[in-house]
C-alpha cells in the first residue's frame, strides 16, 4: 500500500524513491511487524485469558508439561493477522504471488483454528481428525499447485542443492510433488511446536534464508550470475518473509521459556504450509529439507516410532516422539533442548545460504 501511495511521489521529493526497493520494504516490513505484534501482543494474551482459550495439555506427554495447561493458545492468529496486514502495508499489491502466499497463509491458518477452537470447546477435546485435518490441507495445496501449473511461465523442473546442472522435469507431476513439499511442511512445523520457542526459532531462520533466496530468485541479473532459476515477480516474497520473520520474532518475545502464549495449530499449520509454498515458488524446494532440517527431523522421529512400534509389536526407538520430548525424557531442561536445536537450525541456515555458490 505504501509502494503505491508514496513510491509515486518520487517526482515531488526525492526521498519517496526508496519505496521502490524491495529491500528497503523487506525491512520495514519486519520492523513494522515485530513492533506490532509486541505492542499487541499483552492485550491479545488478555483478551485470549478472559475467553479462556488456554492450551490443553495431554496427559501422556511429559509430567513437566502439565504446569502449560491453560496458558493462553492460538497466537497464531496474532501471527497471521500481523502478517498479512504488514505484508499488504509494505509490499506491491499487483503482484500475483503476493495473493497466491496470503491465500495460503489464511487457508492453512483456518484449519489450524477449526482444529484449536475443537480442542478448546467442551464437546471435543481431540480436535479435526487426521484424515479430515490432511483432506483441507491436500485441498489447498491442490489449489496452488494448479494456479502455480496452469500459469504460462510456470517452469516444473526442480533446482537441486549442489547440482546446479541438474534440474529434472516433472511436468504435471509437479502438483502432486508441490502437495507433498506443503502439506509435509505444514504437518512437519505442527509436530515441531512442542516447547516453549521451539517452533519459533527454525520458522525465524527458514524463513530468513527464503528471504534471500526470494530477492535473488527474482532479480535477473543475480539469479543469473548465481545460476539460480529465475522466477519472475518472486522478489516480493521477500518482503512477506520479512513480515512472517518480524512476527515471528514478535510472538518469540512472549513465547519464550517460561511462554506466556502459544501459536496453536493456527500459526504451526499455517507456517508450514507457507514456508513449503514459497520453496515452491521461489523453485527451491529440496532446500526446504535442509534449512527446514529440524522440521524434518522431528516428523521423520514420529514416523519411526509409529512404524517401529507397529512392527515390533509395542517396543520404541526413542523414550517418547516427536523427538523434542526425548530428550526431556532423557532429563535434558527444556531451554536446553530449545537452543540447542536452535542452533542446529543455524547450521542448516548456513549451509543452504552456502549452496547459493556451491552448484
């Protein structure tokens, strides 16, 4: 909105230029963003107290957990709304994948809110089915990938980290692929949000990497010289990866050991889903499993221990999935295993940064 408001008067002082930089309005995005959501943030923890959507806790999960019962859930909400108002504030609104990513983000948000509100109410404590829960996410990601297919610069190769020469072409299977890449995504960030900024701090730094690789996906002239696949308008992502990257830094703020508040399956389901469509975008999708590193980690500990236990007739590989949990099984604090998952998603950010020369 500001691009269009003020960017024109350029001709009237000089200055009002700087709106037509994409990263001038990436970081403005991100600090407007961060601002806001701090500012808003205790009213909403407030607000969520008086309706009592307090976070419901398993009874089979960690002892320790127990003491989170009732803390205020679903700010994910808070999350979105900051996003996509920010993102609309800052970015340039005729562009397509501006529409196509907050479309997304609302769509994944909604299940993620059916399914909390469920969890919440009396009636139901176990929230949306896994089946009805997958069906509206295969739905939406179906959606994309055929507004992304039908588009007549849609390219369906694929860009492999590394292997800058090789860049296989799945035609019309390339919307079952992108359902897999945003669905796996959003159900792999889900399984992640277990403790206190877990979740928040691989969603900063995945998103901070897309960031860089949105801008120079769409920047000609670099994608170019950095034998990247050049995609067209994808620059502006960058900016709503500053919007997601500034709220999220915003919901960290209160969402740190000890959390006053939780994103919900509204802000998990939505992250994923988004982070999983500008990969498909931005035509960097196996790099979403190295930078997302920690997201993949924990979905793939869930899916051994399920199929070990099925198999083995009731024994287990780790003391309790998603593998966050063993270690505090293992007697590890929970800060302890926050950060220093943090700083196994830094690694992974850095060595994806890293394949931006190594092709």
């Amino acid at each position: 909105m500001l691009y269009h408001f003020l960017y024109p008067l350029n001709t009237l002082f000089a200055g009002f230029n700087v709106f037509r930089y994409i990263t001038f309005r990436t970081i403005g995005a991100a600090v407007t963003a961060f601002l806001f959501f701090v500012l808003v943030a205790p009213a909403f923890i407030r607000y969520t107290r008086k309706l009592q959507l307090g976070q419901v806790i398993r009874d089979d999960g960690p002892e320790t957990h127990l003491q989170k019962e009732g803390i205020p859930t679903m700010g994910g909400m808070l999350i979105i709304f900051t996003i996509i108002n920010t993102t609309l504030l800052w970015t340039n609104l005729t562009n397509r994948y501006v529409w196509v990513i907050l479309g997304i983000t609302l769509w994944f948000g909604s299940i993620g809110a059916i399914d909390d509100f469920r969890k919440i109410s009396v009636q139901s404590s176990k929230g949306l089915s896994a089946k009805g829960k997958l069906f509206l996410q295969v739905i939406g990601a179906l959606l994309l990938g055929f507004i992304l297919y039908s588009h007549p610069n849609f390219d369906g190769h694929l860009s492999v980290p590394f292997l800058k020469a090789l860049r296989p072409d799945l035609g019309w299977f390339y919307i079952i692929f992108a359902i897999l890449v945003i669905v796996g995504a959003s159900n792999a960030v889900n399984l992640t949000d277990g403790l206190d900024g877990l979740a928040a701090g691989p969603i900063i730094i995945t998103g901070s990497v897309y960031l860089v690789f949105s801008y120079l996906a769409g920047h000609a002239v670099l994608a170019d010289y950095l034998q990247i696949p050049y995609v067209p308008g994808a620059g502006e992502l960058a900016v709503y990866c500053g919007a997601l990257v500034g709220s999220s830094l915003g919901f960290l703020w209160f969402n740190a050991y000890p959390a006053q508040m939780f994103m919900g399956d509204v802000g998990s389901l939505s992250m994923g889903g988004t982070l999983g469509t500008i990969a498909i975008i931005t035509k960097q999708e196996i790099l979403l499993a190295i930078v997302g590193g920690i997201f993949v980690m924990e979905a793939l500990s869930v899916i051994i221990q399920v199929g070990f236990f099925k198999i083995s007739g009731g024994r287990r590989v780790f003391l309790m999935a998603p593998f966050h949990h063993h270690f505090e099984k293992k007697g590890w604090a929970e800060p302890k295993v926050v950060v220093r998952f943090w700083i196994i998603s830094i690694i992974l950010g850095l060595l994806a940064l890293a394949t931006i020369k190594l092709r």
